[in-house]
C-alpha cells in the first residue's frame, strides 16, 4: 500500500523498478493508489475511481503486465502470477452540470478574460467546462 515515507512501500519501488524498465510505463504506475501481493500471489494494484479509466487500458495491456510482473519479481524476489488491476475507493460526486449560459457569464466577469476583450478585442464565442470539472 501507498505509504508516507518515500520509496518505501511496494507502489514505490514498483514505480523506481519500472522507471528503469520501462520508463515510459511510470507515469502510469505512479497513478495507482495500492499495490500488493495477495496470498494468491497476484500483483494486485488499485487504482482510484476518478482516474481507473484512463489508465487501466495502459496499465493493463499485454506489455505492461509483462513489465509489471518483472519489476515485481525483482522488487519482491517472486514472480508474481498474474497482474490484477482493481478501482477501490469512493468515486467523488460529480460536480453539477453548469448550462453554457452561466459559463459565459463567468467568462465576460473574469478579469482575464476582460483584460484580453480589452487588449486584444476578443469576442468569446463558445465555452465548454475544462476537463475534470
């Protein structure tokens, strides 16, 4: 489990051990929650509602359980016999839809926004909630 001290825990030195064998696989590793081997001997890494989507698909492709399952083994001293990736947690409440209406009136209030009509003579024509919000 992700602990307070660094490098420490599993998680941790899972995500040290794959930076070196496949680097590119960390940012992804670095976004689970939990990691463990359960009495099975299974990987098994969880990952928190809100993000399990975006990154199950690549945590959990062939190649990324391959290089998983090695840097386990060579964390732990066992070869892990399978790769389970698991959403735990409570998936936060989604924020409450906003109309594009009041998206636009927040929009024409900002000061940023403000200063660029101002300096530049934007118009805004469109707005859309950022990603996540």
């Amino acid at each position: 489990s992700r602990s307070t001290g660094v490098g420490d825990s599993l998680l941790d030195r899972l995500v040290l051990e794959i930076r070196t064998l496949r680097p590119s696989l960390a940012p992804s590793l670095a976004k689970a929650t939990e990691a463990g081997l359960d009495e099975a001997g299974r990987l098994i890494l969880a990952l928190a509602p809100e993000t399990a989507n975006l990154w199950q698909a690549r945590l959990g492709s062939e190649a990324a359980r391959a290089a998983l399952t090695q840097a386990a083994e060579n964390v732990t001293g066992r070869k892990p016999r399978e790769v389970v990736i698991e959403t735990r947690g409570e998936s936060a409440t989604p924020a409450p839809r906003v109309s594009r209406r009041e998206l636009m009136d927040r929009a024409r209030k900002d000061p940023v926004v403000k200063a660029l009509f101002d300096q530049f003579g934007a118009v805004v024509i469109d707005t859309q909630p950022a990603e996540g919000s």
